[in-house]
C-alpha cells in the first residue's frame, strides 16, 4: 500500500476498551496524537468497553468487530477487508490476542507496518503462542519497560534488533493539580484525619490483593484507625470480599468496583500500595505519584523502574505481607518523610514518564515504518 493521502492512518486494535493499563495507553495514545500528521482507527475485537466514550470523538472510525469466544478464523479478512477501505498504513496491535488478528490483516491488506506493544510481563506458555510470536510479520515490537524487553527477547526469544522500549506516559498535570480531598473520603465515611491506603488495580491473581489484605492485618494491628480503599473489579473480587471477612478487617476495607475518577480517589489518599507479582509498568503507579503520594510497592517486574526505593517510596520483596505492612507502617508513622518522598515522585513522573514524550515516540516510529524516517 502507497500513502497517497497527506496523514499517515493508525488503526489500533484492541480486545475491548475496559477500565486497565494497556487501556488508558491506547486512549492517551488516540487522543493526543498529532491530528495534522496521523489519523486514528479504532478496532475492538470483542466490545467496546467503559472507556470507549473516550475517544469516540478523536476517533475517525470506531469499529466493533464481536468477536466470539474461540478462534474467529474470518476476521484477518474482515480485518484486511476494514483496513483496505480505509486506507490503514500502520496497524496497531495491542498485546497478544489483537496481535494474531491484527498482524494478519495487515499483512492481507498490504498494510505499510505492523506494530505490536507488549504491555505486560505475561509471556504466553502455550508452545505456538510464543512461536506466532517469533514468526508474526511485525515490523516493530514495543515493550512498555525494560524488564517487559528482557523477556520478550530471553523467553520468547524475539530478534533484539526488532524491540524497543517505549515506557508508559501520563498526564501529569490531571493529578498534579489541587483535588478536593474530602469529597471522595465522606463517600467512604472515613475523617479527614484517618490514615487512607489505596489501590487502584484490576481484580485478578497477579495483582495480589489477598497478600495486601494479610499485610493490612498487621497495619491495623497497631493504627486501628487506619483504612484500605480497594478500587477495581475483576474476577477475585468475591474471594477477597471472603478473605476480609475472615481475617476480621471488613469494617476496615471498602471495596468500591471499577471507578472512573481517579484523579479524586488519588487526592484523597494518603499512601499508594500495591503488591503484584507481575508488572510491566503499572500505569497507576505513575498516577498516584503524579499525585504527590508516596508508594509502597513490591519490586515485580518493571515497578522498580518507576518506584526509587527510600527516595519516592518503599520497594518490598514479592508476596512479603510482614515486610509490606512494616514499609506502610514507617510511611504513617513519618508525615514529613511520606510528604517528601510524594514530591519526589512528582517530580521523577514529570521528568521521565510524561505523556507527551511517550506519544512523541509513537509518532516517530510511525513516520519511520512509513516514510524511512522522521517526519
């Protein structure tokens, strides 16, 4: 395909906008390219998904593929079928399961480049998913931290030469800027002077909330006073809603499902926890330090990359509930500490993780799969 029109067309495609990571990537992504040099497509494969009135009016199509559970053999050809109408010179895949559809029918529709961003640290285990991932006809695979880039090349066993690491970006200025703290906390029912640790994450095993749970035990073992605000939904929520009934904190714990106002959730906390076992390069963790929060964390996969232990927060070993309860207790016990490892988070998100510059390494490597170069 020759690029006979004056925008270089990006068709992303995705399983579905939901509430996640790799999700609000894809919408930043959408939403603050450069409109006089590229033109978005969305493609999702199943449904649209919560987040999708985000970036339907950036959006020059929003296309809803339903794909079924199951292998859809058509829908490389509808896929080739789309990007063929609408003159698509890059396509997009995001994670695995768009990758196999995406590569296809792109490779079908003679599309000029194919790009596949590995958002997390998942390796597929299935022998022929790690060998479609060796023999896809990608043009550029991007991982999201370095840690995510090792393991693509050491365990899938990708060519090096093809991999680079753009890290994840955000907005910083939506949660640098003054929130009202006590909007979010009188919806809780906790004071204003209560000690509040928050998660924002999906609800699935490798976030390990129940390792969070046990730690926070041991929190309230010694500040009784102190609440743990679980934002998210996902597939765990009923098992741990169970484990904080058992473990005697339900009175302690709010669970609230998915919420789209982060930026307020985040000014009213006074501590940013989470405890994965796996991270490619948590999106929320960015958030909450552009927040001004300090973090305690584990040191999984690409968090260390993001979080400077003793310098923007504490990094703890991987499921370690004594030694996580112990950095959030040091955290509680020092304001003056929590307030300057929250400034320099800010500080080190603004400088290295901001928005614009990983959109701006997404517009280069498009021009250069088109035109051989910058643009």
């Amino acid at each position: 395909m020759t690029t006979s029109h004056s925008r270089i067309t990006v068709a992303h495609v995705v399983l579905s906008l939901d509430v996640g990571g790799l999700e609000r990537v894809v919408v930043s992504l959408i939403n603050c390219v450069d409109r006089d040099r590229f033109r978005p497509i969305l493609c999702c494969l199943e449904r649209e998904g919560e987040l999708a009135n985000e970036v339907r009016g950036a959006c020059d199509l929003m296309a809803v593929m339903d794909k079924r559970p199951g292998i859809a053999y058509i829908m490389p050809f509808r896929l080739a079928s789309l990007f063929r109408s609408q003159g698509v010179d890059v396509v997009h895949c995001h994670n695995f399961g768009p990758l196999v559809y995406g590569s296809l029918g792109g490779q079908l529709a003679g599309c000029r480049g194919v790009v596949y961003t590995v958002h997390g640290p998942e390796i597929p285990s299935k022998r022929r998913h790690v060998m479609f991932q060796r023999v896809a006809r990608v043009s550029r695979v991007v991982t999201v931290s370095d840690y995510v880039r090792r393991g693509a090349i050491d365990l899938v066993g990708l060519d090096p030469a093809k991999v680079t690491t753009i890290v994840n970006g955000i907005d910083v200025g939506r949660f640098a800027s003054e929130k009202d703290r006590s909007e979010f906390r009188s919806e809780l029912g906790v004071p204003d002077g209560t000690p509040l640790l928050g998660i924002v994450a999906r609800l699935t095993p490798e976030k390990d909330h129940e390792n969070l749970l046990y730690a926070f035990v041991r929190v309230v073992s010694e500040r009784r006073d102190a609440r743990l605000v679980i934002v998210g939904s996902g597939p765990a929520m009923s098992g741990l809603k169970r484990k904080a009934a058992e473990l005697g904190i339900v009175d302690s714990v709010r669970f609230t499902g998915t919420r789209l106002d982060v930026p307020n959730i985040l000014a009213a906390l006074d501590l940013f926890v989470m405890t994965s076992r796996e991270e490619g390069l948590g999106i929320t963790l960015l958030e909450a330090m552009a927040a001004g929060l300090p973090v305690v964390a584990t040191a999984a996969g690409g968090i260390p990359e993001i979080v400077v232990d003793e310098v923007t927060g504490y990094l703890v070993p991987k499921a370690s509930p004594v030694a996580f309860a112990h950095a959030v207790l040091r955290i509680l016990s020092d304001k003056s500490g929590a307030r300057r490892m929250g400034e320099e988070g800010r500080k080190r998100v603004a400088e290295r993780f901001s928005l614009r510059r990983m959109v701006g390494d997404y517009e280069k490597l498009y021009s250069q799969l088109v035109f051989g170069g910058e643009r």
